[in-house]
C-alpha cells in the first residue's frame, strides 16, 4: 500500500524552524503497520531535517548554517536575492526518510521531523508519502 498526502505549513520570519511530527505522524492510514514515510518540502529555500527540537538547538543550528552560507555576495542574488537561502536549503536537504513501525513513526526518544525555512515568511507544501503494510 502507498499513499500520498500533503498539508501546508505557514512560517513567521525568514528563518524559522516549525515542529511537523505530529502532522506527518498523522498522514499514516489506519491499518499501515511497517512501512516507510518520506517526508519531502516542495520548495528550493526550505528543508526537512529529523532532530531534536529544543529552543537553543534550533538557535545553534541558524546560527551555523549562517557561518557557512553568508546572507549576501552571491551570484544569484542579482536575480532575487535569496541565494543564501537556496544554499542552506542544499545543505539540509528537502526530505527524510522514517520508519513506520506498530503504525507510528519509528524516531528515537528526542527526535522530531523539523522543517526549516530559509526565505520566509511563506507558507509552504509538505508532502508525506507513506508505503507500507
């Protein structure tokens, strides 16, 4: 069995860090037992992580995908201005990947499915697949 589901998430600043656990948690149909959920953003200036969602975490995890990617000096920018953006979404990445087990997702005790946004505020697409049985 697979299935395909999305729901939107709104963002408050340009780089926010929403809690999705509960939302992708909620997109595996009764009656999947094991299985595997892909979680996938459909957007080139935000990212899906799997972490753990503490205050100072998401705070440290800003400030050094900021050291790595600065806001300004990129070639993109003299079309929209958003390279940075761009950039720290590549690093992140647009999806992951969690086992489906006795029908939840299988994360460890401090992990949460986080979507990061690079470019807000927007209000951006999350697509969970799931394939199981």
């Amino acid at each position: 069995m697979a299935t395909t589901s999305s729901f939107d998430v709104s963002t408050d600043e340009r780089t926010d860090t929403v809690d999705v656990t509960d939302r992708v948690a909620a997109s595996i149909p009764d009656g999947v037992e094991a299985g595997v959920c892909s979680v996938f953003v459909r957007h080139t200036t935000a990212g899906i992580s799997v972490n753990e969602n503490e205050s100072r975490l998401r705070d440290d995890t800003e400030d050094f995908l900021g050291d790595l990617v600065p806001d300004e000096g990129h070639r993109h920018d003299q079309l929209d201005g958003n390279a940075d953006s761009h950039l720290r979404a590549t690093l992140v990445g647009a999806s992951e990947s969690i086992p489906v087990e006795d029908g939840d997702l299988a994360l460890g005790r401090w992990q949460s499915v986080l979507l990061l946004e690079f470019d807000g505020p927007r209000t951006r697409e999350v697509t969970v697949t799931v394939v199981g049985e």
